[in-house]
C-alpha cells in the first residue's frame, strides 16, 4: 500500500532551515546538500509501511498517531493518516533538542 507524503509548511520551513544553517553558519554548503538529501531519501521512504518507527510517547501526539523517524542527528515528526493513506510530515529537527518544547510551538 504506497502512501502520499504531504509536508506541512512549518517541516517546509525546518528543511530550508536546516540547510542554510550548515551552508552557511557552518560553511559547508556541500554537506547541507548532502544532509538534505539523506533527509529528502528518508521522508519519500515513508511512502511504504510508515508505521514501521516508533510512536511519540507524550501526549497530545501520542493520541494523534505522530511518529519519529531518527536519521543522522535529526528527528522527522509525522503522522500517518491510514484511512486516506496519506503521511504528514510535521517537523523536521534537530535531534539534540528538546521535542516536547518545539512541539508547544506548533
């Protein structure tokens, strides 16, 4: 069963952040392409089985279904929509930070 994946602006925004944060606060526009990318990979994979990682334990998100895929130092917070087959993709993070907080932000 393939899913469509579906970016929120808000996990839009992060990714743009994320990569002119390594581009150019850390002067490595090579690896922010190379970071993305793997980033990219990882979200178009949710496509098959997106319930395959773990559930975010506290709530309210853990009641909406929303999930984290870890990749690098990184987190992807989504939430798979089985019923319409569709996958949201939330935010996406640095991994180091505190989620809970980011996510009051939402």
């Amino acid at each position: 069963m393939t899913f469509e994946v579906e970016l929120t602006e808000k996990a839009d925004r992060d990714l743009r952040n994320i990569f002119l944060y390594i581009a150019f606060d850390l002067s490595a526009p090579e690896n922010a392409e190379r970071q993305i990318n793997r980033l990219w990979d990882a979200i178009l994979s949710l496509d098959e089985l997106p319930e395959r990682y773990r559930r975010y334990e506290d709530e309210p998100w853990h009641s909406r279904g929303m999930r984290v895929l870890p990749i690098d130092n990184f987190v992807i917070l989504y939430i798979p929509y089985l019923e319409e087959k569709v996958v949201r993709i939330i935010a996406v993070m640095y991994g180091g930070r505190d989620i809970g907080e980011q996510l009051k932000k939402i």
